[in-house]
C-alpha cells in the first residue's frame, strides 16, 4: 500500500472523527455535568446551522456569523431549561421524552420556515496534496477546531469560578446550596453551553453539511451513542469514544463502504456497551 495513500486514508478518518467530537461535546457537557440526555442535541444544531446561514444571507461575514449562532442557541437552551429541564431533574425518561418531543417541534418549525431544501454557503476552495492525493483544507481545519473546544471546554470546566460552581452542584448540591450557589441559576447557564457548543457545531460544520431540517438527525443518534459509549468521564471519555468509533468507522468506510463503515460503529458501539455497561470511563479515577 502507498504512503501517500495510507497518509490520505488517515488523515480523512481523523477528520470524521473530529467532526463527530464537534458535534457530540455540547451533548457530552449536559450529560456529564447534568445527567441529562438532551434528544433536542440534534436540532439545536441545526438552530446553529440556520442561523448562520441566515446570518451570511443579510450580508454578514462567514466568521462572524458563527458566534451569532452560538449566542442563539444559548438562549433558546437558556428559555427550554428553564421552561422545561429545570422540572425533569432526576426524572431521566421524562427528560428524554420531553427533549424528543421538542426536536420534533423544532424540525417542523425549521419545515414551515425553511422548506424542505436550503442553499449552503459553499466550502472554501482550498485544498492540499499529499503525493498524487488531494485532500479538502476544510474538512482537515475540523481537527484543530475539535482540539480547541476540548481545551476551551477544560479550561472553562477547571479554571473558572462557573466550573467549580458547576461541578459542585452537580456532585453535592445540598452541599452547594450550603455554601450560596444557586444550583439553578448554573444549571441554566450549563445548558445553555451545551447548546451553545451544538450551535457552535451547526456553525462550523455548515460549508461541509448544508442546513436542512433533517440534518441534526444526521448526528443525534452516533453522537448519543458516543456520549453513553464515554461514560461519566466527559471530556477524555467522548475524546476517545469519538476516536474510536468515528476514526475506525471512516477508515472501515475508505477500505470497503459507507455500509460497512456505519456496520463498523454500530457493532463495535454494541460490543463496548455490552463489556462496559456505563462507559469506558466508569471505573478512571479522572473525573474530568
């Protein structure tokens, strides 16, 4: 086998799977912080995708319509938790139920507004060889983009005043409420992270997956499964996960089909559920 080619082959499945971790970490903080499987993910970024895409259709710049899309998905999650989530806590089947039924109400509304098919905004035309090989500069961008919100999501969960506010409530809140933190007040604004990183996600993803009211189901179901293969470790948990499922998919894809690769997720997501119940991460001793 040719390097160049073996070079391209990994290169393009470590991009798949870094798109798989852009997509999966916002559903990976509300899940971790507070065990809250949000079946809404999906649609939330696709609000991300709309908006930008919106955005650049009134005349405003690719790159400053993605925090646009960040700020409002943030306060639509602030509005849903605080409506909705904030009266389901502990209750994990209602909370899934009422987040299914609001991505349903979501996909119609992106239905009534958008139609069915929507332009996209077009992939920069850069690319790169490797040999005889060509590869997209785009997608290749997704591998430093899925590292920086790792980082920007450590270093806001470990360094900042809200992170500590946020896993104190979520290991102890009586002991939080003890001490003056009011555990509502952060679980809104958690949930409005994690949807803001779902909306960050449409975002950035928008040149590579166009916005279509359908596309969140694109990545709610693989990002799901990454989310519980991960475990309760968050960060490292769906870094992993999303490397392994995502990369070994996308590598099975490039050698045999996109049937096999999908085959490949599934089963290999079956056999590690089926060997760590909880995650892969449920017995670390790293929390984070």
């Amino acid at each position: 086998m040719e390097f160049d080619y073996l070079m391209t082959v990994l290169l393009s499945s470590l991009s798949s799977a870094s798109i798989l971790l852009i997509a999966t970490i916002g559903l990976a903080v509300v899940f971790g912080l507070m065990g809250v499987i949000n079946l809404a993910h999906g649609e939330f970024l696709m609000v991300g995708a709309y908006t930008a895409l919106t955005a650049t259709q009134y005349g405003v710049p690719y790159i400053l319509a993605i925090p646009i899309a960040i700020v409002m998905t943030m306060l639509i999650g602030a509005i849903v938790e605080v409506l909705i989530i904030s009266r389901l806590y502990g209750r994990i089947f209602d909370s899934m139920l009422a987040t299914w039924g609001l991505s349903i109400v979501f996909y119609q509304l992106a239905v009534l507004i958008f139609g069915t098919v929507t332009p996209g905004i077009g992939m920069p035309d850069y690319n790169f060889k490797i040999g005889d090989y060509s590869l997209a500069g785009y997608p290749m961008l997704m591998i430093l983009i899925a590292i920086l919100m790792l980082a920007f999501v450590y270093l806001l969960m470990t360094k900042t005043v809200y992170g500590m506010k946020a896993r104190a409530s979520i290991q102890s809140p009586e002991m939080a409420r003890a001490v003056g933190i009011d555990s509502s007040r952060v679980n809104t604004l958690t949930f409005a992270i994690g949807c803001g990183l779902a909306g960050f996600a449409g975002a950035v993803l928008l040149p590579i997956v166009p916005a279509t009211p359908s596309m969140g189901f694109a990545f709610s179901i693989k990002a799901f499964l990454t989310v519980v293969v991960a475990g309760p470790v968050t960060l490292t948990g769906s870094f992993l996960a999303s490397m392994g499922l995502g990369g070994g998919a996308s590598l099975t894809a490039s050698f045999l089909t996109s049937a096999a690769g999908d085959v490949f997720f599934f089963l290999v997501t079956a056999i590690l559920l089926w060997r760590f119940p909880l995650g892969i991460s449920a017995k670390w001793r790293r929390k984070l």
